[in-house]
C-alpha cells in the first residue's frame, strides 16, 4: 500500500527546513507527499529534494489566486515538480456574490489548466455542507455548476454530519485524491486511529474504488513529525492485519 502526506501536518518543520522534512517523512514509509505552501522554495529544488529523498508530488494546494494573478508562473513552477494536480484547499465562500465569482474563475481557468494537463480539484472543510449565509449549500453549487474535481476530506465530511463512506461513492467519478484524517468529532484533531471518525471503513472504500489516499493530521502533539509517525504506524498496522 502507498500512502502520502499532507504536507501541512509537518509545517512547523516545513516552515524552518523543507529538506529535513522531506527526508523524515521518506523515512517514515510514505510514498509521495501533498504541497500546503512550498515555503519560498525554488521549483528546481523542491524537486531536488523529491529526487533525494525517493518521493513524488501528488499533488499541491494551491490557492485560487495564485492560478489567476500568475497563471505562467504557477504552470511553470508546478511542471516543474512534476505535479499535475492542483487541490484549491478551500476559499471564502460565504455569500452567493462570493461563490458565484468563485465558480466563474473555476469556469475559466479549469480548461486553462487542462490545456496544460493539469487538473483542478476543490478540498472540503465541513462549511460546505451546510448553508451559507445566502442559504445556499456550496458543496452541491461546485457539483452542478462546475466540472471541478474533489478532494474529499472525509474527516470534514463527518464533521459536517455526513457519512464519509456514502459521500466518496457518490461523488466517485470526480474523485481522484481522499484525506484520511481523524478527530474527535468537532474541530478536535487526532492521528489515525486515535478518534471517532471511521477510518479503517473511509479507508476500505478508497482501496476498493482506487483512490489515492494522503493521511492529514493536524494539531501538532507533540509536533508534526510525531503525529505524521503515528498515523503511518497506524495504517501499517491496519495493512498488515488484512495482508497488504
């Protein structure tokens, strides 16, 4: 089984030394890792380090405004690396004037980038799954008003009351990327294994429709590295157990 990493769950050691972090994360056993912010990094050497350390980009999160204020530059830095995915990790999308500018610039620029052969995927957090201050569900206006790509966080998804399991096999055909993440419910984060969410039936089904999956963590304790240990010992703990 090949598993990634969420970059963000180490960014109090990407935020002082990438090259470290890259190098501890290769030697935990993930395969690949997911970009939140390459820390002023030249593309040329980010991938130097990926070389270095046996590890590829799946894929980045990268904001909207990076793909329209500087969509050459942002091309170019991400062919670069070697990544073909860009996951917009989430925007302000409260109000219907907000949301509708949003899915105009994804309307635009999906095409763009697909010209380029890089896809454009969106990350959930719980918010859109409930009602903007419009009383409009943002989730399900990217679903019928876009042809955009998602990166399901499935933690969020419980969060936002949903089961996690039936929402990946409804959206599977425009799914490529899950989270795998843990928690206590609420805004409450845990490595793998160590909350309420259902991690080992999420991750079943991601194998079972062949999603790639990448481990998020997110409350530091005591630091990143620790908790992005757990969680990968947790998942070969899990492999193991079936067989894999």
């Amino acid at each position: 089984m090949k598993y990634g990493l969420q970059m963000y769950s180490v960014r109090d050691f990407t935020q002082k030394d990438m090259d470290y972090s890259l190098k501890e994360v290769a030697e935990m056993g993930y395969s690949f890792v997911e970009f939140a912010g390459l820390m002023g990094n030249s593309a040329e050497d980010i991938k130097a380090m990926l070389d270095k350390y046996g590890l590829y980009v799946s894929s980045t999160h990268t904001g909207i405004g990076e793909i329209v204020n500087d969509f050459d530059a942002t091309v170019k830095y991400h062919k670069i690396i070697g990544n073909t995915n860009l996951i917009i990790p989430g925007h302000d999308l409260g109000t219907k004037e907000k949301l509708d500018k949003f899915i105009d610039d994804i309307n635009e620029f999906q095409p763009k980038l697909a010209a380029e052969g890089i896809k454009l995927h969106y990350h959930n957090h719980s918010h859109e799954f409930v009602p903007n201050s419009d009383g409009l569900y943002i989730h399900k206006e990217l679903e019928e008003r876009t042809n955009i790509m998602f990166e399901i966080d499935t933690y969020w998804a419980f969060a936002a009351k949903l089961d996690p399991v039936e929402t990946i096999i409804r959206l599977k055909d425009r799914i490529e990327f899950i989270h795998l993440k843990d928690g206590d419910g609420g805004h409450g984060g845990f490595s793998l294994g160590d909350g309420v969410a259902p991690v080992r039936e999420v991750r079943l089904k991601a194998i079972e429709l062949g999603f790639v999956m990448i481990v998020e963590s997110e409350t530091l304790t005591p630091d990143g590295i620790s908790e992005a240990k757990r969680c990968i010992e947790f998942l070969k703990m899990v492999d193991a157990e079936e067989g894999r």
